[in-house]
C-alpha cells in the first residue's frame, strides 16, 4: 500500500467523521462534545427560566424540603 493509498484513505475518513458530527451534533464546533454543558444533545434551548419562588415550590412539592425550610426560604425571597 503506497502512501499515496494511505493519505486517501486518511481523508475519505476525516471527511466522513466530519459530515457524521455535523448531521448528529448540527455544527462541527463544541457543541457536541458530551462534557455536561447540555443535559441533551438534541435540546439546546434551555426554555424558560423558573423563578425562585417556582423553584421553591417545586422543590417541596417533590419532598425536597420540610414544610418549615419552605417558608423560611418563601419568607428570605418575600425581603
């Protein structure tokens, strides 16, 4: 196998591993990498933001928190 083979084929790969990362990722910077800056490679419009007290809200209606820790959090956010 001649080196000329060999650079070919080095190049038919890159360009195939480039075009597969571009349609998975739908760029070919960063934005694919899998280091936890998104929770999902599909979804990256992060929505809408949940305010404080939603966040709160949330959090003791999972059981996160004691009804005593939400309405001393409800109160400090109300200051």
């Amino acid at each position: 196998m001649g080196i000329g083979m060999i650079f070919t084929v080095l190049f038919w790969g890159a360009l195939i591993y480039l075009a597969v990362r571009y349609f998975r990722c739908g760029s070919l910077g960063g934005g694919c990498g899998g280091h936890g800056t998104h929770s999902s490679h599909f979804n990256t419009d992060p929505g809408p933001q949940e305010s404080a007290e939603e966040i709160l809200r949330r959090r003791y209606a999972q059981g996160e928190i004691t009804q005593e820790q939400y309405r001393q959090m409800q109160e400090t956010l109300r200051k």
